[in-house]
C-alpha cells in the first residue's frame, strides 16, 4: 500500500509540475496586453509556419518546386502505365471516422441553365468540387484526381458556362489552411479538370476570389494574398493590377455595369475600379481597423454597396456590417 501511494504522489507532483510549467510559459509568452495584441495581429504566422517546414535547415529556399503536386501527380499516371504490380487500378477506401467533425464550404456556384436551381457546385476549404443536382440531397465529388482540395473560389463564365474556374489555396490566415496550387480550369462543367500553368508560381498559392468577363471568358481577374491579376488571354499571361502588401480576399463587380469593380483587402479596406481592373482607388472613408473583409453589390440597387469586417482587437474578434449608399 505504501509503495502505491509512493506512486501516487510522484505522478500528482509530475502532473502538477508540468501544469505549471505550462502557466509559466504561457504567461511569459502573454505577459501583457501589447503580447496579445501582436498575437492577435498576425494570423498569417501560420502561412509562415507552412512555407518554412519545406525548407531545409540552412537553405534559404524550399526544395519544393512550384506546383509540384500536380506534377507529381501527371508523373504518377505516366509510370502507372508501365509499373508492374498487382493491386488493381482503383484502390476501395473504406471511411473509418470521426464522423462528427464538420467542413467548411467556402463557395458555391448555382448552375444557371437548371429551371429548378437545385443545381450547384461547393467548392470546400479542404474537401475539393461537389456538385448536387438536387439541392443538396446528395453530392458527387467532381474531382477525386484534384492534387490539391483547398477550393476557395468558383466562378463560371457568363459567356460559356461549360467554363468553370477554381481558384485553391485558403489565404485568410486561419489554422490548418492550406496552400493552393494555381488556378484550375474546366471546360465541361466540372466533369476534368486542368490547371492553368500560367499560375504555377508563389502569386497564385492563395487564390481568394475570381471575376469574369461576362462578355469575354478570357478576360480574367483574380484576387490573391499578394494582389490583384488581370489575363486578356485566357490566362496565357498576367499583369499585375494592384499591390499593396496585404491580402486582396473579395471581389464584386456591378451586376449592371461589369467595368465596375469592388475589391476587399484586408487591413486596408475597400477599393474600386471604374475600367475593369486595370486601375484602383482605395473607398475607406467609414472603415476602421478592418482585417478580413467581404463586400455585396445590392441587384436591387447597384448604388448600395454592403461590407462586413472583422476587427481583431486584444484577445477578440467583433465582426461589423457596413453600408455604402
């Protein structure tokens, strides 16, 4: 029994000792409102964190190439051909749980040729393209092949709507986002799907929104954690727009005059463009402090302009609405 108790009271003070050690730290760490402010202020530590685990101690670079999951990927399927094995050509998962975790749909994109609008398109912070075509009933996965499943925007082309563009890459600096690999295009309504090698590069890691000509499909402008990019052709060649050192994450263009054009960018706040995004000017009068911003352009009244921000401030968050008239 003594030697029980012996064991006993060596495991409580192992226990009270780490606890404690875990209050040190973490009052050191946060010792005082100016330490949570900073914490606060950088969620984009966490982009950091991801970027730097590629690189390897003492190199300044990462070994990774840009977009080497997709080319890992095409490798995969030439060497499949030729490989001798003998497992089969599709490998049958079985779902082993949890089941009581949750998603997040970032986008959706409603099919405008259903009659009955039960058609849509989910694009998935980390779950790749679904489509249902009974308003959600149920859901195919459009692309099980996708190297990379953070599908943050989608966007169909007014003009062709067998064009699908996704954008990947979950920039808004929350934890366990993912880092995308360009802009991905389809030309059947989701059914392939092939990446724009044009975008094989850091600018296109993070691809927060995506606006297209409704007059020409080919006229492109894509919203980044690094700015703003405009393609004339189809996405054979970008020109930089807009740069301001901070993330660009919505885009809204006049649904009665398409050359209008409104950006969110984080910390800044809300710019415009009257000549389809080849220039801009910040609209900030009434906006303060704003970090993550999303904006609406009423259909009703294209006059009225709608924005929601979140404010960090030391150790919360308060999420405002905004109106423009």
């Amino acid at each position: 029994m003594k030697h029980k108790n012996k064991i006993y009271i060596q495991l409580s003070g192992a226990i009270t000792f780490l606890l404690l050690s875990v209050y040190v730290v973490f009052t050191q760490n946060f010792r005082d409102e100016k330490d949570l402010a900073q914490f606060a202020e950088k969620p984009g530590g966490f982009q950091d964190y991801f970027k730097n685990i590629t690189i390897p101690i003492g190199a300044e670079e990462s070994g990774y190439i840009p977009g080497y999951r997709v080319s890992e990927l095409e490798g995969l399927k030439k060497r499949r051909s030729v490989l001798k094995s003998s497992f089969s050509d599709t490998l049958i998962w079985q779902p082993r749980g949890p089941y009581n975790v949750g998603g997040r749909a970032i986008s959706i994109l409603v099919d405008p040729d259903d009659p009955t609008s039960q058609t849509w398109y989910a694009g998935t912070a980390g779950g790749g393209i679904w489509k249902t075509v009974d308003a959600g009933q149920a859901w195919t996965d459009m692309t099980p092949e996708l190297p990379n499943l953070a599908t943050v925007a989608l966007a169909m082309a007014e003009s062709n709507h067998d064009l699908i563009l996704a954008g990947t890459g979950e920039g808004f600096g929350g934890i366990g986002m993912i880092t995308g690999d360009g802009l991905f295009k389809s030309t059947d309504r989701g059914e392939s799907w092939s990446r724009i090698e044009s975008t094989k590069n850091p600018d296109f890691y993070y691809i927060n929104d995506i606006c297209i000509s409704p007059t020409d499909e080919d006229v492109i402008l894509l919203a980044t954690n690094t700015g703003l990019y405009k393609t004339i052709d189809g996405g054979d060649s970008w020109d930089t727009v807009y740069q301001s050192g901070y993330r660009v994450q919505d885009l809204q263009a006049n649904p009665e005059k398409a050359s209008t054009i409104y950006a969110a960018v984080n910390t800044i706040g809300i710019i415009k463009s009257y000549d389809s995004g080849n220039t801009w000017q910040v609209l900030n009068q009434g906006i303060i402090d704003a970090k993550r911003l999303s904006i609406a352009v009423s259909p009703a009244d294209t006059s009225y302009v709608f924005a929601s921000g979140v404010i960090i401030s030391i150790g919360k968050s308060t999420v405002k609405c905004l109106k423009s008239d």
